[in-house]
C-alpha cells in the first residue's frame, strides 16, 4: 500500500497528505483488485495504526455494497475469509480494537450477510457462533453485527427501495425458519454468563433482544427461562435499566388482543410479586423513568386490547381486558404525580388512553369516579413549577417543562370531555381556596390556580369566546371565579409568572366584562401601572403591550370615560426612542406598534366628534412627524454605516407606527368620516422627503412604500396627487427587490382608480418598464441562484403589473406609448409566454396577449396588431408546448396550456375563418402529424371552441 497516502489519514497530517489519502482511497475503490491489498492487510494484521485499519474497512465495504455482483466466487470467498480471520484474531487481543473500529467491522460483517446469507453463506451465524463461543471480544462483535443487521433489514425508520424491502422480508423469513432459535439461544447464554461480569456485554445483548422481538416467535423470549432472567437483572444496578427497555419492547410486540392481555398481565403479576410496584421505596430515578415507560407501554397495550375486543363484540372477554386496565390505574397515578417530571411524563400515554376509554362508556362508576377525581388532582399538582425555574433566561430545562405542561394540558383537556362538571368544581375549588389566601401562598400555588382557570377556557369551550352565556351552572361558575381573580388583590402578587397569568386569563375571558363592566376600571389600572406596562421585567411588558390591545379591541364600547387618561398615561410609551438618547425604552418597536394601533382603537372608536377625533389624532402622531423631519435630516450626516442604519430603522419604525394606526378605520368608521384626512396627509408629507435620501434607500423605501399602500385604501382619491412624485423618487437607482415591491403599489393603484390614474400611468409606464429592462439586463454570474430569483420574481412582477393594466380596461396606456415602444413591450410578453422555464410567468403572459386579442384584435383595433397576431401569438401558443421544459406533469404547466388554447379561442373569435385559413396553412410548417391535421379540419373548423382547440395539443406533436 501507498505508505505515504496512508500517512494522510491521520486528521492531524497536513492538507496535502489528507488530499493524497483521499485521491488514494478513490483509487483503491475504483480498482477492479485494489481492495484486496486491503483485505490482507486485514487478515494479516499489517497495521496498527486504527485510521489505517479503518480505511481498510471502508474500502472493503464499498466492493461490497456496489460491486458484489460483479467479484468472482473467488474474490467473494475472499471476503468471507478475510472476516473471519479478522474476528479470529480478535478473540486473541489483550485490548479490543476502538469501538468505532468495532461498529464499522459490524457494518461491514452485516453488508455481506445481506448480500450473501440468502445464497452464498447461509451459515453465517453459524460460522459465527462456532467460532467466537463465548470469547467476550467475539461476542462484543458478534452483539454490534447483530445491531448493524437489524439496520439493514428491520429498522423501520431506514427508507428502503421495493427490492431491497422484499429481499429483507426472505431474509427474516428466511432466519425464523433457519437460525432464531439458535440467536435467541446464544442470547440467554451471554445474558446468563455475563451479567455478573460484563455489565457492558449484557447491556449489548439486552439491547439486541428488545431489537429483535419484534419480529420473532414471541414465545422463544416470553418464556419462564428468559422472563425470569430479565427479571432478575432489573435488580441489578448496571443491569436494570436496559432490562426494563427490553421488557417494554417485548410488551409491545404486535399481537392478539387476547393472548396480549394475558402476555400482559402475567408479567405484571411477576413484577408485583417482585416488589416493583412499589415505587415509593425506589431511589433510583433513572430506572424509574424507564418503569414507567414500561408501564405505561403495559397500560396502552391493554387499552388497545380493550378497544379491539370491544370492536369485536366479545362483551366477557372486553370487560376483562378492562378490569386489567383499571387495576393499573393506582399504579399510573403513583407514577403520574412522581416529583421527577421525566418519570410522569413517561406515563402520560396510558393515562390520556384511559380517560379515553372512560369517554366511551355509557356511565361511570363510582371508582372511575375517583380515578378521574385522582387524575385531575394529579395533573392540578404537576402543573405547578418549582423553586428552580428560571424565568428571566429560560434554558432547556425550562423548555423541558413547558412542553411536559403541554403534555398535561392535553389530560385535563380529555377530563374535561368524560367530566366537565367534575373538572370545572374541582377548579373552582381549588381556585377559591388559593385566592382566600394569595398574600401568604406560594407563588407557584397562585400561578397554577389561575392558570387552571385560563385552561377552561380551552378545555371547556365555548363558541367566539361567549363563557358567560348559555349553561347557567357553568356560567355562574366561571363569573364567579373572574369576579374574584379581578378584585382579590392577587394581581399586586410580586412574581411574574402570576403577574402574565393574571392578564392572561383578564383578556381571555375579556367577555367578563361586557357583562360586569364596573370592574373595567381597575383591571386597565393593572394594565397601566407598575403591575403591566410598567412592570420591572421586560418580558412582562412586552406580553401586556400586546394582551393591552387585544382588551381595547373587544372592550372600546365601554372605553369611552377613560379615553383620554388612557392616552394620557400611556403619552410616554408612544414617544420615538432616537437611538443617541442612552436610555433602554420600556418597550420595544414591536410592542410600540401594539400600543399605537390600542391609541387608534381608543380615538376611532370613541363617542367624540369628528374634530375631536381629529386633535386626538394629531397629538399623537404629530410627535413621530417631528422625530421623523429631525432623524432624516440627520441620516446624510453621519458618517458610520452601522450609524446610518441605526438612524434609518429608527426613521421606519415612525412610519411602521403610523401606518399601524390607519388599521384602526373601518368602513363604518373611514379616515374621512373621522376628520383624520389631514392628519395622515401631513404625515404623507413629512414621510415622502425619505425617497429622495441618499443614504439607507432600501429600508427607507420599504417603510415609505408600506405607508403608501395604507393610504391609498384609508385616503382613496386624495393620495393621488403624491403619487407621481413618489413613483419618480421610487424608480431612481432601483434594484431588483425596490422594482417588485413597488410594482405591486402601481397595480393597487390602477386596481383601486382605474380611469383617473390613467394620465399618471400613461406618464410612468415606459419609465417603469425601461428601469425594469435594465435591472434584467444586469450580468449576473452563472451560479449566482439569489441574484437569478431575484430576476424571476420581478419578471414575474413585470407581467402582473401589464396584465393588470389590460384587465382593468386601460388598453389607452400601452397605445399612447408610441408604436415602437409598444412593440418592444409586445416581444417581452412573447418572451416570457415561450422562452422563460417559469409556467407562472408564462401563464400570466398567456393571459395578457389573450385580453389584448380581445380589445386590439378586431376590425377597430390597433393599428399593425392583426399581422402581429399572426407573426408571434399564434406561433407562441404552439412554440411554448413543443418546449422540452414544458413539464404537462406540472400543474402549473397544465394552467398554461389552458391559457394557450383560450388566447386561440380568442383570435378565432375575433379574427374568424381567416384565423382558420392561417392554421390551415401554419401546422404543416411544424411538421406534425396527420393526425393533428385531421384533428384540425374535424374539431377546430366545424367548432372553434376552446375544448377543441385543446385537442391539438397531444402528448407527442411531431412524425
């Protein structure tokens, strides 16, 4: 071998000696006989160095997993001989090879079994066997081998190809029939002979038995013999928990219900009379947590048995599947309300499945009664957190436990539908009791009362939020437990778990108040003083900021006396934060967009007159137009780029804000009827002069652009004589992403005003055009994939942009455009509709070329477009299809094609037989067959409907 390649191998060597390695490792592999230098090095033993010993392993494993077919019996024996020299060996080695050597032997051992054991080496295991025996360094490779198999051939988790999937289905056929019994054998030997000594190889091998039990003969394992061994080794420390994962396997082997039932139940048996129920006495929480898996696989298993025989009819035999489960509910609940979340929640399972099994039976007893009681008290008391939550910098700890309670979540949820009136008096309990005394209660104590009332909200459900209409019991209920959460006190509680909470539940039951309004007024002193919006904790103001919103929204019919305190004490809230001022603001931009749409809904909404309104409106945004003017004539100044674009969001954020109070008007309540038209036309003033700064342009343009959209649906007529100013300022130095955001602003505008903006777009239409020729035209480097999607989507913009114009009827735009310019447009449309790849863009194209068929094609149309009709469109609508990228397996594609035959429809509609008499003469020139022609004369001439035009387009055109 290449000693100095082989140097390489090592991952501290130089690059030049790694890049040597590597082209010697591709050598070796594409050699017919390279491999073989590596199987004697192998066999021989040539090398310590475990790099090198690893490589020669990879080569060998790569003959075999994609030349096997082609070695000779020669080469394959080779194979076979190397291995097991090399397993031999190992037998003899005072120190096992490294483990990743050993996994990939392992790998390598069980590729040639799956190549070799259905037709070359049926004796594989037993070659094996034979001749490791007992050797602790053959079993240790004997136990991976197994594992490398059972991915090849069971692991479900794999992909597999249909042969490879058959091939694997005889092989395990193959292997029941053959060998089992013999593993299955070998196994409890290793189990029994090492268990003592070799706490690693008994672990391998349990680990291997749960891997295979799936698939055998369950009576081989399920037996006296094994069963009590496994037993015994979960009693043992190194031992137990690997015993326990193999159990659950066992126990989850796919069987009949009945014979699972008593598989089932006798191993409950021997685990009760072993003492394992009795959990109280266990320390070990590890082992637990796998317990309880295995219960909980247990306690499924038998659901499962019940809900197949109950399907079957067998009343006697489902009633004792039934009395199985419910004698392991004790046991459930022991595990469920265990201090160690990782042991609850591994039984969670089975206790959401017998809540389900409680919900499909007529009624309850009186001990099912007690279960669910026993449950809910259960998941009421886990729910709680602990004194080590962290909840200023929450870690993964903290992330375990929230999804846990996502876990509980979902089995109060199920209590609630088997018994609503049992889960909402038990709330109701605990949560009276708790609030009696919130001043000298824990705070995980209060936040979970509370928090329990938050989840009825979801647990009972109610249509559009109405809790407090409809069942009186209830109802009642629920007013109760709100009157009180609002007027205890508990919202002064000085922890922020109980703090949100207490929002929370406020705004999700914010219908409360619609029907005891008085207490309004001390629940928005709550969401305005220290208790809320100014709270110590950031994360708690955030969340309020937000919640605050959502509680104006539903409530602003009864916000009319508080308006302008509201205002008032929330004035410092909406105030700009220029970035130089050195204070941290208490609220982000986020939130501040939440508190200016709240001021919008307060001042809209309100009994004020218009001019009222109007003030209102004007106070609270004039502050942002002059922090606006100050930062932008500041921007040029500075020097710093990280500076500028500081100042620039800041300058978007003012913007954002403004546009976020627009969202308030509605059409009952528009701009107009308010009096706030002037209002946002001085702050379309103040916000234009942006477009022309030169610095920052992209943010700058983005906010400005967002705004304007807003205004032309909130000022309508009014806002269009800022436009042509603003498109000039926009279309200066575009790029590719300013071009298709702005092109959607000039749709919505000839969408929203069609005739009136027709000089305004007679005006800007080549402009737009020529900035987007030549943002396309730009060289992009080849491999550039940003730059070329970038290009598509404003293509795509492009065509929308012109199909909206000849949708809305404008057809006077693109005709005033002078003859060559509109031809230039023409040959675009053409272009995108055959030679671009994008079916989006071509259908749009289609589209396009079929409206302007509609108002240019007839006697009075445009001048020159019937000879352009026949020139380019009708080729289009054939070319496109006969394109190798027109994919008809792509909907898309289909969509286009559609579009194709109906731009025809449409020249045949306006053009009449002298459109006939053109195809008559066009489609032999393409060569297609006599068949189409045929098609032609029999469909397309007597009809000229859209459907038979779709009969010339067969998957295959050409003779």
């Amino acid at each position: 071998m290449d000693e100095q390649a082989l140097m390489g191998l090592n991952p501290n060597a130089d690059a030049c000696y790694r890049q040597r390695a590597l082209a010697y490792f591709e050598q070796l592999k594409e050699s017919l006989d390279g491999w073989e230098v590596c199987a004697q090095a192998l066999a021989k033993g040539v090398y310590s160095d475990d790099h090198v010993k690893f490589f020669c392993f990879q080569v060998l494993e790569h003959q075999i997993k994609f030349r096997h077919g082609s070695l000779t019996a020669a080469q394959q024996q080779l194979i076979r001989d190397t291995l097991m020299k090399w397993l031999q060996a190992q037998l003899m080695n005072v120190h096992p090879e490294k483990p990743f050597i050993r996994n990939k032997a392992a790998q390598v051992l069980a590729l040639t079994f799956v190549m070799e054991y259905l037709t070359l080496w049926p004796k594989f295991f037993f070659d094996i066997l034979n001749l490791v025996g007992l050797n602790p360094n053959g079993v240790d490779i004997y136990l991976r081998t197994l594992m490398a198999i059972d991915a090849e051939v069971v692991d479900r988790d794999i992909l597999h190809s249909p042969e490879e999937t058959r091939r694997n289905t005889l092989i395990k056929d193959s292997m029941r029939g053959q060998c089992i019994p013999a593993l299955v054998e070998s196994w409890f030997q290793i189990l029994q002979t090492y268990q003592h000594t070799h706490s690693e190889l008994t672990c391998q091998c349990l680990e291997v038995v749960g891997a295979y039990v799936s698939w055998i003969d369950l009576n081989l394992i399920a037996n006296d013999r094994f069963v009590n061994l496994l037993l015994s080794q979960m009693s043992m420390e190194e031992l137990r928990e690997e015993a326990c994962d193999c159990l659950f396997e066992i126990v989850n082997k796919g069987m009949d219900p009945v014979d699972k039932t008593k598989l089932v139940e006798s191993l409950c048996q021997v685990l009760q009379s072993a003492g394992f129920f009795n959990i109280e006495q266990e320390e070990d929480v590890d082992f637990l947590a796998k317990f309880s898996r295995l219960v909980n696989g247990m306690g499924q298993s038998l659901v499962l048995s019940w809900t197949k025989l109950s399907k079957m009819g067998d009343v006697k035999v489902s009633a004792e599947a039934l009395r199985a489960v419910e004698a392991k509910v004790p046991l459930m609940l022991q595990l469920l309300i265990h201090e160690d979340d990782d042991i609850s929640a591994n039984i969670v399972g089975f206790c959401y499945d017998y809540l389900h099994v409680l919900k499909q039976l007529p009624a309850l007893n009186e001990q099912q009664k007690t279960n669910v009681e026993a449950i809910m008290l259960a998941v009421m008391n886990k729910l709680k957190y602990d004194d080590e939550y962290n909840f200023e910098n929450e870690g993964e700890d903290e992330a375990m436990f929230v999804e846990y309670r996502k876990q509980l979540k979902m089995l109060l949820d199920r209590l609630a539908q088997v018994s609503p009136e049992l889960l909402l008096e038990a709330v109701h309990r605990v949560f009276n009791a708790t609030m009696q005394n919130w001043q000298t209660v824990q705070f995980m104590e209060v936040e979970v009362a509370i928090r329990l009332l938050y989840m009825l909200g979801e647990a009972l459900p109610a249509s559009h939020g109405a809790h407090f209409s409809g069942d009186t019991t209830k109802t009642s209920t629920l007013q109760s437990m709100m009157r009180t959460l609002v007027s205890c006190g508990v919202s002064e509680y000085q922890h922020s778990s109980v703090t949100l909470e207490f929002f929370e539940t406020a705004v999700r039951y914010d219908k409360f108040f619609l029907v005891e309004p008085q207490h309004i007024p001390s629940v928005l002193m709550a969401f305005l003083d220290h208790r809320g919006l100014r709270h110590s904790s950031p994360k708690v103001r955030s969340r309020v900021a937000y919640l605050f919103s959502r509680f104006i929204k539903t409530l602003h019919k009864h916000m009319n006396a508080f308006i302008e305190d509201i205002l008032s004490r929330i004035q410092d809230l909406l105030e700009l934060a220029p970035p130089e001022n050195g204070f941290p603001a208490l609220l982000s931009s986020d939130d501040q967009l939440f508190m200016f749409e709240t001021a919008g809904v307060l001042i809209v909404n309100g009994e004020s007159p218009a001019e009222r309104k109007q003030a209102l409106m004007r106070s609270l945004l004039t502050p942002l137009m002059e922090a606006f003017r100050m930062l932008l004539a500041k921007l040029p100044q500075e020097a710093g780029d990280e500076r500028q674009a500081v100042l620039a969001d800041c300058l978007s954020h003012a913007v954002g804000f403004a546009s976020r109070t627009s969202k308030v008007f509605s059409n009952k309540q528009t701009v107009k009827q308010c009096g706030c038209s002037e209002v946002y036309l001085d702050c379309l003033q103040t916000f234009l002069p942006a477009l022309s700064c030169p610095v920052q342009r992209g943010p700058l343009r983005s906010a400005v652009r967002s705004f304007l959209h807003r205004m032309i649906i909130c000022l309508e007529e009014e806002v269009l004589p800022f436009i042509p100013a603003a498109s000039q300022h926009m279309l200066k130095d575009c790029e590719p992403r300013d071009l298709q955001e702005f092109i959607p602003l000039v749709s919505q505008i000839t969408a929203k005003f069609k005739n009136q903006v027709s000089p305004f777009l007679q005006e800007i239409f080549m402009p737009l055009v020529m900035a987007i020729f030549e943002v396309l035209s730009r060289p992009a480097e080849e491999n550039d994939q940003t730059a070329a999607l970038e290009k598509q989507m404003l293509r795509r913009s492009y065509f929308t942009f012109i199909q909206t114009i000849a949708s809305s009827g404008m057809n006077e735009v693109m005709a005033s455009q002078g003859a060559e310019n509109i031809e230039r447009v023409l040959f675009t449309i053409i272009q995108g509709a055959v030679d671009f790849p994008d079916p989006i863009a071509q259908k749009t194209c289609f589209i396009i070329l079929s409206r302007l068929v509609e108002l240019w094609g007839g006697k009075d149309g445009l001048v020159g477009f019937p000879d352009f009709i026949y020139k380019h469109i009708v080729p289009a609508c054939f070319m496109a299809p006969l394109k190798p990228t027109f994919d008809l397996s792509d909907a898309q594609t289909v969509l286009t094609l559609s579009e194709c035959t109906l731009t025809l429809h449409m020249i045949h509609l306006k053009r009449g037989p002298e459109c006939i008499q053109f195809l008559q003469e066009y489609l032999p020139s393409l060569q297609v067959s006599a068949e189409i022609t045929q098609v032609t004369d029999t469909h397309l001439l007597p009809s000229g409907s859209a459907t038979a035009f779709n009969l010339i387009y067969p998957l295959n055109w050409k003779t």
